[in-house]
C-alpha cells in the first residue's frame, strides 16, 4: 500500500492551488456577494485542463485519473467552494454522463467541446417535487412522429441558465416505474427550453442555480442517450461518482476552514497569548486536521476504486458521508475559534459556513448516504 501521491499529483495539488490562489482568492466576496458566476473564469479552468479533468484526450479532456480529479476539486475548494461546485457538476454530472453514456456520435458533438471547455454542461434529474425520491419525477418524454417531446420542470440546476448542454431525465413509460425513465441531450436555444427562476441562496451564491421548465421541447431520437429506460440506471452510476467529487468538495472547505482557524487563532492575542495556546483550540485544531485526513483517505480510496473501474456505491456513499459531516463541524468550529471575527465579513469564517451546507444536501442528502450505505451492508 502507497499513501503517498506520484511526483505529477504533487504537481498538480501545487499548480492549482497557485492558480486559485492568484485568480479566485482576491474575487470571493465580490462574486459571493452579486451571486455572480464567473464565467470569465471558465477559458482560465479549461487552460489547466480543469473542463474535462477525466475525460480522454482524443475528446479533448486533460485524461487525468479519478485520484487527479479529487486533488483538483480539493484545491478550488479550499479557496472558494462555489467554483468548486461548478467545476464538479460540468465535469462530474453533465459531462460525466456524456462520456459514460452516449454514442461516439454524440461524443464528438457534446463532449468534445465541454472538455475542452469550450460549453458548458448541465444536468437536470431534481424537480420541484421529487429529490431524494428522484424516480418520481413528472417531466416526461412522449413520443410524437419520428421526435420526443419533453414536458417538465427540473429544479436547483447547476448552470441552469448558462449550460450550453443539458442532460435532463424524464419519464418515457410510466407504467414501468424507475425502468420506464430516460436520458436526453438539451441545447441552450432549442425551442420549448428554458431557464426558470435564480435561485437567492445561502451559500454557493458564486453557483448558478436555476429552474429548468421544457414546454413542448421537441428533440429527435438522436438525442437520447442509451436505449428508452435506461435513464435511471445510468443516473446511479453517474451519482456513484459524482459523491466522490462532493466527498473532495467537502475535503477542500474543510481543510480551508482548518487552515484559517490555525492561521487566526495562531495570530489573535487574549489574556496576554495566542489564543492558539490554550488547551481546548489546541484539541478542536487537532481533531479537525484528523478528520480531514480520514475524510481525504476514505476520498482517495473511493477514487482510487473508480481508477480500478471497480464498484464504488458503498464506498463513495460513505466518502461522501463522512466528508460532509466533518466539513459542517469544522466550518461551524471555525466560526467559533473566530469568535465574534467569525462572524463578519472580513474573515473568511462565515462564508465556508454559509457555503458548507450545501454538501450534506447535494448529489444525495446525509440520509440519502446512509440508506446506500446500509442497502450495501444488508445485501451482502
Ligand atoms: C446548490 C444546489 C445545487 C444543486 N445542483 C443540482 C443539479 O445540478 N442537478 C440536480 O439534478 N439537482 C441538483 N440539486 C438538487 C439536490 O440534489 C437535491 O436538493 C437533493 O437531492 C435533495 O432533494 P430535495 O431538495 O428535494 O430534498 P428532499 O428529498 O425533499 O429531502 C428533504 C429532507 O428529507 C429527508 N429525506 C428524504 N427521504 C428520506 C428517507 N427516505 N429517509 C430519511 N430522510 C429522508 C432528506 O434527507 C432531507 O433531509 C442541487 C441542490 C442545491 C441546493
């Protein structure tokens, strides 16, 4: 067993780091305060390959490993976990389920361009009244003539307004339950697509976040991916590893929110000392720093297992959980180590807490994890 990363991981943990630190660092507040996405941003992720981090050069991806995936969401998050957000619902969902999924036709016109980070993606499986229970979703496919005709609304989408590639799912038989749901290929601009309301959120703000609605969106065969009835299969094993890019999402803040409570409470001066050398900061710095290493090894072995093209479900679903359990506890924490500093603007405390919510929420709730997780363990 080698904990260690290669000299080319090393490399690549120190050049994106470099690159959120000069880029992203000094606009946090400014994007999260307008909930402004950058998309500015985007040709400078493309220029370090960070539009197509997995997916195989000859489509114009960096062809980077699932372990090279996790070190660079660890990175954007640990600077701005908004932007790290963005980047794993283009690659990890929208993308992800292009390069999994369709055909070498649809390749070339889809993923070609979203890994070189000339598009960008969406992916649409929530809607307004099913999230946890995603196979009961309302949005259907009906055929008409030779086209599917798509009726619906999807809610909460990353690049819901901006994605120039949407994957959405929606029910084409339902008398055949999750077996009787289908994927399809949007394009921004098609007639019947539209993006619905912004939402105004707690944290994430620099993360675009709309309704999706498709009235009579028309689209041919052609844009449906894999055979009818095939959409929710492919949904659990885009999931699978999209959790493993939340579960890294997660790493990152937490490691961000630890570094910031070491660097305040190693500088901020009470009862003539650094607050840093009292008993009870000392305990609460190293319990967190251990548990963001936990979280990072039970990351990197779920990554490591997609690397292996082996089963994931149970371990990604417990990556996920346990990083984004021990990601609240250190945003929270480090709020409280900044005391009332930690909860103003001018540090940087509040906005991982703010922002820290979302990752025991998205790509699968807590609860969501723990019924995978305990499926798993029953059905062996
Ligand atoms: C910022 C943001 C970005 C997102 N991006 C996307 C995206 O790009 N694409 C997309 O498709 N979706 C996206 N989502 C949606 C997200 O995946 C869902 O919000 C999430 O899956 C939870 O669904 P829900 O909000 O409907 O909550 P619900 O399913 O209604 O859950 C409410 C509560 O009930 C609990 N609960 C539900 N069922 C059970 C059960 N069986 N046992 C125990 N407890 C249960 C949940 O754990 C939760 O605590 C995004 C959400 C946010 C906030």
């Amino acid at each position: 067993m080698d904990f260690s990363l290669t000299q080319e991981q090393k490399l690549l943990r120190s050049s994106v780091r470099e690159f959120a630190e000069a880029e992203i660092r000094p606009n946090v507040m400014t994007w999260d305060e307008a909930q402004h996405f950058p998309q500015e941003l985007l040709p400078k992720l493309a220029g370090l390959g960070l539009m197509g981090i997995q997916f195989p050069e000859v489509y114009g991806g960096a062809g980077m490993s699932a372990v090279d995936y996790c070190i660079c969401i660890e990175e954007l998050a640990r600077v701005d976990p908004s932007v790290a957000l963005s980047v794993a619902a283009h690659n990890g969902l929208g993308a992800a389920h292009i390069a999994m999924f369709a055909t070498e036709e649809q390749k070339q016109k889809y993923l070609v361009p979203l890994a070189k980070g000339d598009a960008l993606a969406a992916w649409g499986l929530t809607e307004p009244g099913s999230g946890s229970d995603a196979a009961a979703m309302r949005t259907i496919a009906v055929k008409d003539g030779d086209c599917w005709v798509l009726n619906g609304s999807k809610a909460f989408i990353t690049h819901g307004t901006s994605a120039d590639t949407l994957v959405v799912m929606a029910v084409t038989d339902k008398s055949k339950g999750p077996k009787g749901i289908s994927s399809f290929i949007l394009e921004r601009g098609m007639g019947g697509l539209q993006a619905g309301k912004k939402e105004d959120k707690l944290g994430m703000r620099a993360s675009e976040t709309t309704e999706v609605i498709m009235q009579n969106c028309r689209v041919s065969p052609a844009q449906m991916i894999g055979e009818e009835g095939q959409g929710f299969i492919q949904t659990l094993q885009v999931l699978d590893a999209g959790r493993i890019g939340i579960a890294a999402l997660s790493v990152g803040l937490a490691q961000g929110a630890s570094e910031a409570a070491r660097d305040y409470t190693a500088q901020r001066q009470q009862f003539g000392r650094a607050i840093a050398s009292f008993p009870s900061i000392q305990e609460r710095l190293s319990e967190h720093a251990s548990r963001v290493d936990a979280a990072r090894l039970l990351t990197y072995r779920a990554a490591w297992l997609k690397d292996q093209g082996r089963r994931m479900t149970l371990e990604s679903a417990m990556a996920k959980l346990y990083s984004s359990e021990i990601a609240v506890r250190a945003a929270e924490d480090c709020v409280q180590m900044h005391g009332g500093y930690g909860f103003v603007k001018d540090y940087p405390a509040e906005k991982y807490f703010r922002d820290v919510k979302l990752v025991t929420i998205g790509e699968g709730t807590s609860e969501v994890q723990r019924l995978v997780i305990a499926r798993q363990l029953l059905a062996a």
